[in-house]
C-alpha cells in the first residue's frame, strides 16, 4: 500500500507541474545557426571520409569507380562527387582551374593538391588530408593511398593547390 501511495502522489505532482506550466508562456530557443566555417569544416570532412573508404582500391588509367579501379583524377572526381554531389572537371589539368588557387601554407583538409608527375603541370592531383598527408590514386601497379608532401619526391613536383567550395 504505502508503494501505491507514492505513486499517486507522484502522479499528482506531476498533474499539477504540467497545468502551472501550461500558463506560462513557451520559450522557443533561437533556430540553430550553422556557421560558414562550420558548414565547410562538415563539407571538407565529408570529402575526407569519402576519400578514406576507397583506400586501396587498384589504380586504373582512366578510371572512374571502385570497381573499375581509379586513376588521379578519376579519383578526386568520384569523391566529390559521391561525397559532395559536387562535379568536377575530369582531368587534373582542367582541375587546377577549378575554385580558388591558394599557397601551400593556407592548405585545409578536401583542398586539391597538384604535382606535375609527367614533365608537364598538373599532371596529377589529390586531396590533402591535413598535417602534410594527402591521399590519391598514384600510378600504374599503384593503389588509392596516402602520402606526405614532405616527401622529396611530392616537395620537387608540388605545383600548387585550390579550393573547391561546393556553396
């Protein structure tokens, strides 16, 4: 019995907290604003999850998709677009004129990175990572995976980078 009793009384407490607040007025918080850094912040990360899930697929001339295989700039298109819904120019060469051109010291996670691999500029692209990693497609025999713009190799061919915004 006694158990009984306390759940009446609670159950009228509660009757009577709910009418008291029925007079009052509702507060509504204020919508919820998404910042421009926030928004690109989220974007750039979805670019970089993206990019994440395809590590060590096959690198194929030409190719688009994970199942056919990918090559640079096959790559960094698919990305985008799967992870964007952002189109991109096929080659890497017609990517470097795409979006904001921006130095090396201004690189933010889903900037594109460019290297001329084959004695001419931008020649191949990926997507920075952060802290000086990148991830691509990089040659023939080769599979998705990343690598350090420290690296002498990247360090001798890095030819620039830029910003794609998808707003």
């Amino acid at each position: 019995m006694p158990l009984l009793l306390a759940r009446v009384v609670l159950l009228a407490g509660l009757i009577v907290s709910v009418h008291a607040r029925a007079d009052e007025p509702m507060v509504v918080p204020p919508p919820l604003r998404v910042s421009f850094v926030d928004r690109a912040t989220a974007t750039a990360q979805d670019a970089i999850d993206q990019a994440m899930d395809l590590l060590g697929i096959r690198y194929r001339r030409g190719g688009s998709s994970p199942e056919a295989g990918f090559d640079c700039s096959g790559f960094v298109s698919h990305v985008f677009r799967e992870g964007l819904g952002l189109v991109l120019p096929r080659s890497s060469k017609e990517m470097s004129k795409t979006g904001e051109s921006i130095g090396r010291d201004e690189l933010r996670p889903g900037d594109l990175v460019f290297f001329n691999t084959m004695r001419r500029a931008f020649s191949h692209v990926g997507i920075y990572l952060g802290d000086n990693q990148f991830v691509h497609a990089p040659r023939s025999g080769g599979r998705v995976r990343i690598e350090d713009l420290r690296d002498g190799y990247w360090m001798k061919r890095f030819n620039g980078a830029r910003r794609v915004n998808p707003d």
